[in-house]
C-alpha cells in the first residue's frame, strides 16, 4: 500500500481520493475551497492539509486533478504547490485535462528534483470515477507507469501507457475530438428523426443494435429526445477540452474542420444559457433553430 495525497477534490478527484483510501492507501487531500477536504475527511476518515505543500510531504505518489494548465502551475509549482514537499524519488500523477506543453514543463521542473512525473487525463465522466471505472491515459517512463498502475486500478478499469510525457494529454485530445463528431452526429440524427414524425427512442432502439452504436447513443438518446441536458460532462469544460486540441492541431498540421465546427456549436449552446448542460445538448441548438 501507498502513502498518497490527492490535490483537487472537484466532481472525479472527490471520489477518485476515496477510492485510493477504500483499496487501503494513506490518503491525504487538499482541496481549493477548505471546506470540501473536510467533508471528504469526515466522509472517508482520509487526513486533509492547507496547502498543496503540506499534503505532498512525505508522500509517495502525488495526485492532482484540476482545471486547467494555470490551474495545475499553481498547485504543483506555486508558493505553496506540491514540489515544496515532495521528497526525491517522488511521483506525481496528474490527472487534470491540460495542454501536452504544460505536461512536459512540469516533467523539467520536476525532474530537477528528482520526482518522476505521468500525465494521465482521464475518461468517463463522473460516473466512472464514482464507480471506479475511469480510463487512464498516460504518458511517461514505462518504469514509473509500471509502479502507479496498480494504484490506479482503484479507480480504472483501464490504465495505459501511450508514450513519452505528454502522450496521455495528446490521447485525451484524440478521444475529445471523436466524442465531438459522434454527439453531432446523434444530435443530427435525433433532430431529423422528430422533423420527420418518428418515435426517436423506437429508433434508437432499432439502430443502436447495428453500425450506429456507440457509448454516447446508448447512454444519451433518451435524455436527449426529452430535451434533458443535467447529465455527464458540461459545455464549458468540453470547450476547453477542444481548444486545447484545435491550439495542438494548428502547431502539428492537423486538419479538424469538424471539430472546429462542432466547437462553435457548443458556442451557440452557450449564448443560449447552457454553459453547464452536458454535451448532448447540441440538440437543443438545432431544436431551437427548427421552432
């Protein structure tokens, strides 16, 4: 068993943290606003500290999970940030949904010190990680993966190793980019469906047993075609998640017409006050043009 901190106890690190503690890890916390590291304490008996430095100290694998690359610079290497107490020999994992360039800066700093570092960015939602069952995408030495994976496993299903530093973050691109294209697609189809007097559930039902399948139709129509957006991930986050990808795509030469197209569509669900909708709700955009 490991001595572990968790940094950042938003919708997946709040769960995340207590599972790391329910498979018999030493888990401490640290959250941003006080008050939620106290409850996750009181809720799973884990310690809390004030700082992102003191929760580190002494530990041998570090978590974090927050917002985005600024985010992350401030609780790894701010005044207070972790790398003023991890200790050499130390590894950091980080979770959070970020540029491949902030990955590999952080790997330098680090690195300096002798601490080992992985991006591994996640996929599954709040859901997964209540349940356990995130996917882990990561990028590092295969020595160090090979160390925090079954670590990992107290929160994944699946966790791999897909190159160098910075590879987790690239993976996370990837899987953000086709989740964009098959939310359109659904959404279009739906909306097609209603515009042409079909039972949209009777007919998601029906091709959702061939070639159309996915996780998304399977686990969003119904919501979907009842105009019910409160579920899974929200718009904004996932419009930072595709700017990360089109800023990547414009350095490397890759053409992303439709992900660049889809993003302006989350856009237009913004303007309509659906900032914190999930990504299904690219139906309401195209419902609200067909009134």
């Amino acid at each position: 068993m490991a001595n572990v901190a968790f940094i950042g106890l938003g919708v997946m690190g709040y769960p995340m943290a207590g599972h790391l503690l329910k498979n018999g890890h030493q888990v401490t916390v640290y959250n941003r606003t006080t008050a939620k590291a106290q409850a996750w304490a009181d809720e799973y008996g884990g310690l809390w500290r004030d700082t992102p430095a003191q929760a580190a100290e002494g530990q041998d694998i570090v978590f974090t999970c927050v917002g985005n690359d600024d985010d992350l610079r401030e609780v790894v290497i701010g005044d207070s940030g972790v790398i003023h107490g991890l200790k050499a020999g130390a590894i950091l994992v980080d979770h959070t949904t970020a540029s491949a360039d902030v990955a590999r800066e952080l790997a330098k700093i680090l690195a300096e010190r002798d601490i080992e570092f992985l991006d591994a960015p996640v996929s599954g939602g709040q859901a997964g990680a209540e349940n356990g069952v995130l996917t882990v995408m990561m990028g590092g030495k295969p020595e160090v993966f090979a160390q925090v994976k079954p670590v990992i496993e107290a929160y994944a299903r699946c966790a791999e190793l897909l190159g160098d530093v910075g590879a987790g973050q690239l993976t996370k691109m990837v899987n953000q980019i086709c989740i964009a294209g098959v939310v359109q697609g659904i959404a279009e189809g739906l909306h097609f469906a209603r515009s042409a007097g079909l039972d949209g559930v009777k007919v998601v039902e029906v091709i959702s047993k061939g070639a159309a399948q996915s996780w998304q139709m399977e686990n969003r129509y119904q919501t979907m075609w009842q105009g019910e957006y409160d579920f899974g991930f929200a718009i904004d986050w996932m419009r930072k998640d595709l700017g990360i990808a089109l800023d990547e795509a414009r350095r490397n030469g890759s053409q992303l017409p439709l992900t660049a197209l889809v993003d302006q569509f989350y856009s237009d669900v913004q303007a309509m006050g659906g900032n914190r909708w999930d990504t299904s709700s690219l139906l309401a955009r195209l419902e609200k043009h067909r009134e």
